[in-house]
C-alpha cells in the first residue's frame, strides 16, 4: 500500500479494533509487534501506540525505541502508548490505586484544537487503565481531562517537535466513547492530513495489479471450500491471470446435504475454472473407528493433503498455491504474545506448499472478515455465497462427537437441512452469524405412536457474532424451534430429541469439538 498507518502492538485486547475502526475511516492501516516493527519507510503516515496489559512502571513493561518514530511521524498514543510517552520524556505516571473502568465524561480545555473537531463538551469516553499521567513532559500540554483524572489527553507544542503527538488515556475505537470515531477521524485526516481513499474499489485495483506482477504468466493451485474467504481471493485471481487460475473443490464427504454438487453449480456460473474431486470414501474409510476431535482434525488435513498432492500432479506448470488467509490469521501468527499454542489443526495446511514445490499467494492477507465480503460485493459475488455462515474445515466431523459412522452423518446431514432450510425461509439465516446442528453420543428413551423408542440426541447450535472471536447464542423465537424440533424428530429416524444450546463464547466455543 502507497499509504498506510502503523499501529504499535503491546498485546491489548482493543488493538484489532483500532485497525478496524481506522479502516472503516478509508484510511489503511497494520498491525505489528512492538518488537517486531516493519521498515520504517515514506509509506507510513502516522504511528498508533496502543494499549497493554503492562504498566509503564513494571520492571518487565513492553519498551520500544521511540527515537525512530519521534520527528519522523505524527504519533498517537492510546493508553499505554500515552503513558509511555509521557514516562520516556520525562512526565511521571504514577498508579491510579485503583483501576479507573467505565464511563467518564471529556472535560475539553483546549475547544480550538483541531483533533478535538465537532466532539462535544462532556462527551462520554470509555477508560480502561490502571496508570495515570499526572504530570506531561516538557514540550507537551494538557488539553483535556475528566472530573476522575486531571490529564485525559495532552499533545506536544507546536514547534517543539517537527510531527505532533498527541495522547489520550481513553479509548476512542470502543463504542462506548460515543465520539470516539470522531477524534480518530481528527486524527487522521485534520492533523496528520491522511486523504481516506482506501475502498473496496482502491483494494481491488491495486491487488489485482500486484498479482499481475507477483505471479505473472505462472499457473495458480487453489483449494475451494465453497465459503467467503477461498472464493473471493479465486476471484481476485481470475481477474489477475484468468484461465491460469486452476481450482479444486473437494467433497470430503463431510459436507452439508447437497453442498458439493451446490457449490459446484455456483463456481461454474462465475467463470472460474474448477475441478469437484469426490473424495469421501478415503476420508470416511480413514477417520473410521476415530473418535477423538485433534485427531479427526489431523486425518482430515493429511487426507486433504494426499487427494490434493493426487490431483495436482495431473496439472502441469503449477508454480503457486493460492490461499485464502486473511488478517487475522496473520495477526495471530505475529503477535506480541507469539503463535497461540493451541492452534486447531485446520488452520493449517500442514506443509502442502512444501510438499508440492509452490510458492504461496494470498491477495485477502491484509483483510479482516466483514472487509473480504465487501471485496466480493464490489466484486459481483452472489449473496448466497457472501453470506453463507462459517463451516468448519473438519466439516460434519467436528459436529458429530464420538466415533463417526455413514449413518450418523447421514443423520446429522438431515437434520441440519431442516434447520437451515427453516432458518432461510423463516427470514432469519442473514441475522443469525453461524448456525448448525451437534449429533450427540447420547440416545434416550422416547415415544412414537405406540412404540418405545431409544435414538439419538440433537442439539441446535446458533450464535450472534461480528468476527467469531466473542459469540453471544441468537434468541432464536421459541415457535421457530419447536417447528425445527418437530420436523426434526418426525423426519429423520433416529433423532428423538432436541436441545438448544444456550451457551456464549467465551467461556464455550462456537463448535462443540
């Protein structure tokens, strides 16, 4: 990117959002480290300290060379990055003695300045921090505070350094600061004098330029799961190289009811050229008499791993492996906290790249969620596709707990039908995030006409989410669950009762396994 703002990770919580909101401003901006910065370059046109779970006074706080950055960029310091500031030039931050959380209202001292536009007298801020700066650095003045604390926000003086500073003790990308948008918007484009032109339109262009030149005349593998991430990035593909763009998608036998020859249907309406492989039988035959989850997910990727490897030696000139990883997964493997441990072996793809001699390509690596389909919607990609739910890369696996057989998938295949099916008509798939149904290795005692009968259990999953991370269960209407347990129980023989699962993320997970 010609034009982006550097965000300086100390490992808060809130970090991701910043970006988010930054982005939603047109202004592109990154995520790194603090200890893992990018070449400082002409490209960057401000830098976002941002918080941390440290206190600037701890022994083992995350510290960071602010020589390179001072002079050289405008600065906004959010929190931590405040009171780091403040602490290295000389102010003193000192404890709070108690940790000051919640709502404050901003007591603005200086209404003229620009970073504090059309934001309100009072306006309520969220805080969220056990330090305060209690005296500014030399250089620096304070322009507003709250009736809790008497230095909210200070910037440094005009003349005293060659690109202003600005920091703030609240948080201004949480909702809770009303105005909070505003006064990165100040930021950005008042102070710094940032133009927002990064759009789907801006994206799209320049992406699909780039992979002109990355990949050139060279031929293109890439793994389709039908879902948003692997579709958009083949699309940007195809508009790049064309036919030079060859795609699988396979049926590992673990897919919803009809989903192969479904997503099979739409690849073939967008112009892409894709290869269905029906692979079932290997994956089915091999995850046979498994039960354990980790290990359902390790057979599932080394499965996926030699069908691929199988069909890719069929093609010549393959030089690259497409990817649909997006920034998230990048984040996440750059943290401050290093890649997490626990990593669920899906998300990898388990030395493919290696194993064929590609190299990798990901055109949507800079993207979070909610950004990738708004790329496929400027790009003309059918709603059915930009707003299908989240599916596990293990499929059904993960979904039907204990030992899979052909008959509980086909009874899990059944049923999540009918929720689904119920869902879309009811008007309510678009509201929900994800949904999907959980065979359980239980069976109980129910009563069907004159017969005793003893099948399976059922629980109906459905969550509200923005990107997956925090999940809160969709109050789903109790009339719309009693039809999907009644059409559940008296269509597919087997199941003989439905639960509903009322549990958030966290502490739960979204999938049960």
């Amino acid at each position: 990117m010609d034009s982006k703002v550097l965000i300086v990770d100390f490992g808060s919580q809130y970090t991701q959002l910043i970006a988010r909101r930054i982005r939603e401003l047109n202004c592109y901006s990154e995520i790194h480290p603090f200890n893992k910065l990018p070449e400082l370059d002409d490209t960057i046109k401000a830098v976002i300290l941002a918080g941390s779970p440290y206190s600037v006074n701890q022994s083992d706080r995350l510290d960071i060379d602010l020589k390179p950055l001072l002079n050289h960029y405008p600065i906004l310091g959010i929190c931590y990055g405040a009171q780091y500031i403040a602490k290295t030039l000389g102010g003193r931050v000192e404890s709070a003695g108690h940790r000051e959380y919640g709502k404050a209202s901003l007591k603005i001292e200086n209404t003229s300045d620009s970073f504090f536009t059309s934001v309100d007298q009072d306006s309520q801020v969220w805080m969220s921090h056990g330090d305060s700066v209690l005296d500014v650095p030399q250089g620096f003045e304070v322009i507003a505070k709250t009736d809790s604390i008497p230095i909210a926000a200070y910037k440094s003086k005009e003349g005293d350094y060659d690109k202003p500073i600005y920091c703030i003790q609240f948080h201004p990308e949480v909702s809770h600061s009303i105005q909070g948008k505003d006064i990165l918007e100040n930021f950005l484009t008042k102070v710094v004098g940032i133009k927002p032109t990064w759009t789907s339109e801006s994206f799209i262009n320049a992406t699909v330029a780039d992979l002109k030149q990355q990949v050139g005349s060279e031929k293109v593998l890439m793994g389709l799961s039908g879902g948003v991430d692997s579709t958009v990035g083949a699309v940007l593909l195809h508009e790049a190289i064309g036919e030079n763009l060859v795609c699988f998608f396979i049926d590992n036998g673990l897919l919803r009811k009809n989903e192969f020859e479904e997503v099979l249907e739409s690849y073939n309406d967008m112009g892409l050229n894709v290869t269905g492989v029906r692979a079932a039988d290997k994956f089915i035959s091999e995850l046979k008499g498994e039960s354990d989850p980790e290990t359902k997910r390790k057979i599932i990727g080394r499965v996926f791993i030699e069908v691929f490897e199988e069909e890719a030696k069929k093609i010549d000139g393959i030089k690259w492996l497409g990817q649909g990883t997006i920034y998230p997964d990048v984040i996440e493997s750059l943290s401050v906290h290093g890649p997490s441990a626990t990593i669920k072996s899906h998300h990898n793809v388990g030395g493919l790249p290696e194993k064929l001699g590609l190299k990798i390509v990901e055109p949507l690596r800079t993207l979070f969620k909610d950004e990738v389909r708004r790329i496929g919607k400027a790009l003309n990609i059918k709603q059915s596709i930009l707003g299908r739910h989240p599916f596990p890369g293990p499929g059904l696996s993960i979904r039907i707990l204990g030992e899979l057989t052909e008959e509980k998938i086909a009874l899990n295949q059944e049923a999540d039908h009918i929720f689904i099916s119920n869902l879309k008509k009811s008007g309510l798939y678009d509201k929900v995030w994800q949904a999907g149904t959980i065979l359980l290795p239980v069976k109980s005692v129910g009563v069907m006409g004159d017969e005793r009968t003893y099948e399976y259990t059922l629980a109906l999953r459905s969550v509200d989410s923005v990107d997956g991370m925090t999940a809160e269960w969709s109050k789903l209407p109790h009339e719309f669950l009693a039809t999907v347990s009644s059409e559940i129980i008296n269509n597919v023989k087997g199941i003989n009762r439905v639960v509903y699962d009322i549990s958030t993320k966290p502490p739960s997970t979204i999938e049960w396994e």
